[in-house]
C-alpha cells in the first residue's frame, strides 16, 4: 500500500473526525478510501453516460414519434 500525506482544512479534519466518531469509519484512512471509491464510481457513471448519449447521438433521427413512444411505454409497464 502506498502513503500518502495531505494537508486539509481544520473544518476538514472534524468533519473526517466526525465521519469516524459515527462509526462508519475505522480511521482517517479508511474515510479517504471510501471518498476515492466514491469519486471513481461517479466517474464512471459519468463516462457511461457520456458513452450512451454519443451513441444516441450518432444512431440518426428516429422514425417513431413521441406519441408511438408513450404508447409503447405504458404497455412495457402495463400502465
């Protein structure tokens, strides 16, 4: 494991303080891990997103118009 040293705010570090006190956390390092995670997770949503929305993007005009679309959705969730 690689170490690591930061320098954070005082409100940063009860805030951190805070995050173990509550239990949810072991230590200092273990909250950083999990922020970390967290940022990546988002990332990834994000560049999955962005990866969708291209594809709609490149896939042309659709035929279908929004009133076919309703319709077709309510009967997918038999609304």
């Amino acid at each position: 494991m690689q170490r690591k040293t930061i320098t954070i705010t005082a409100k940063q570090e009860s805030w951190v303080k805070l995050q173990i006190n509550s239990g949810q956390y072991g230590n200092d390092s273990e909250y950083i891990c999990d922020l970390i995670r967290s940022d990546q997770n988002q990332k990834n949503k994000i560049a999955l997103l962005q990866s969708a929305l291209i594809e709609g993007e490149n896939s042309g005009i659709s035929q279908i118009n929004m009133a076919d679309i309703l319709i077709d959705a309510k009967k997918r969730h038999n609304v």
